[in-house]
C-alpha cells in the first residue's frame, strides 16, 4: 500500500511543489527589483540634493561666471576662463575652464566611469591624468563619504546629455580669445587696487 502511495503521489504534487517554488522565487524577485528601485532613486536623489547643495553648477552651468543667471541647461560647462596665474601686464594667465558635466558622451562624461568621476573630484587628477587646477575645490571633497561621492557621480551620468563642446584650459602665456574670470586669486585693498597672490 505505502509502496504504492509515493509513486502515485510524487508525480502529482510534484509540479505543485515546483509551482509554488517558482511563485516564491518570482515574488521574491520582484521585491528584490522594487527594493532595488527604491534604492537606486533613493541614490539618484541624493546626488542631485549634493551636487545643488556643493553648487557644481556655479561654475560648471553658463550664466554665473558672469553673474547671470543660467544661460545654459545646468551643468553643461562655462565658456568662461577661470585665470588661475596672477595677474602679469601683458601675459595671458593661464585659464580653466569647467567643463560639460552633463552624460554627453563626446563633450561630457558620458564615458567617464563613476570611478573616474570620484577620482577628478576629489584627487584633482582628470581621466587622462592630467592633474586638475586648483580653481575646483577637489580638496575639500575629501571629505565627502564614499557614499556620497558615488551618489554624485551617479546621478551625473544620468543627467540627460547636452552636446557642448568646452574650451581646453590654456597656460600661463598661452593665447585665447575667450573671456575669463579671476577667483580667489585676488583680493582689493583700501584704495581699490587688485593684490593678486601666487598659488602655492
Ligand atoms: C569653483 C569652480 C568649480 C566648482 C564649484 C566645481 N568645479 Fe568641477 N571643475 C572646475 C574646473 C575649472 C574644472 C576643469 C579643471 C581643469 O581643466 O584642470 C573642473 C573639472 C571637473 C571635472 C573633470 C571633468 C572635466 O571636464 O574636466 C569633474 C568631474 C568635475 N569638475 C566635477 C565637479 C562636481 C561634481 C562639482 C560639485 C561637487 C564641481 N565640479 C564643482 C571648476 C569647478
């Protein structure tokens, strides 16, 4: 009788079992595709929360070099030079110019990795090694969380790509035609005449 009984009932509660397990693991699946949702917007807004509260776009949007207001869509680099050599008559001073930071691939950093966004942030070395000015305070973003940091770079590349190619930034002596700005390179004293300081 028992002999007879498994046979009988493993081929039909079989498929039962089977079903129910795949219902588990789809149900589980699901939940675990929301949470990851949940969490990948929980990430997205974090990083746009940082980079308003860092003020990326304060020099990396058109408009606020100049003292405008955005003349470009946010965060598709300024055309405006950042002087980063002192003031010497009649030599050009070296500028910089920050860049399209929206996920453009050819002007932006559509093709950065996250890693090399974290690493321009805050060791001030570009992707091509080249070591970023002082202009972009990459030092003070040390002290960002890890966290933080990939939140940021994050929702940088999920900034919807703008096509806008921006100047290259130029040495001391080198010649360009675009218009520039000094920052915190300069300081006024009583009589209104410009002290420019060398960068250490
Ligand atoms: C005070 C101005 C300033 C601020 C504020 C600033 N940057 Fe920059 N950033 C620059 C400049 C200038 C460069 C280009 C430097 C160079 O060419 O060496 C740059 C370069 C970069 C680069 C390398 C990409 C490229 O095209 O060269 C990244 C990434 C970047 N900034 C991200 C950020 C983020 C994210 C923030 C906000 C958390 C930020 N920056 C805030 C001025 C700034």
């Amino acid at each position: 009788m028992i002999r007879n009984c498994v046979p009988a009932t493993l081929p039909a509660t079989l498929p039962a079992t089977l079903l129910a397990t795949v219902l588990v693991l789809c149900g589980c699946t699901n939940s675990v595709t929301r949470q990851d949702q949940t969490m990948a917007s929980a990430v997205h807004e974090r990083g746009e929360y940082m980079v308003n509260l860092l003020a990326c776009g304060r020099c990396h949007t058109e408009g606020y070099l100049r003292g405008n207001e955005a003349q470009a869509p946010a965060l598709a680099g300024s055309t405006v030079g950042i002087a980063f050599t002192p003031d010497r008559a009649g030599i050009q001073p070296g500028l910089a110019f920050a860049g399209n930071l929206t996920s453009d691939e050819e002007t932006g950093i559509g093709s950065w990795t996250e890693a090399e966004i974290v690493r321009a942030m805050t060791s001030g070395v570009g992707r091509n090694g080249h070591r970023r000015l002082p202009v972009m305070p990459w030092a003070n973003y040390t002290a960002l969380t890890q966290s933080d940091l990939i939140a940021i770079a994050r929702y940088l590349k999920r900034v919807p790509p703008v096509s806008r190619r921006i100047p290259e930034s130029t040495n001391e002596g080198e010649s360009s035609n675009q218009p520039y700005v000094r920052f915190g390179l300069y300081t006024f004293d009583p009589q209104g005449r410009v002290q420019t300081r060398e960068l250490p």
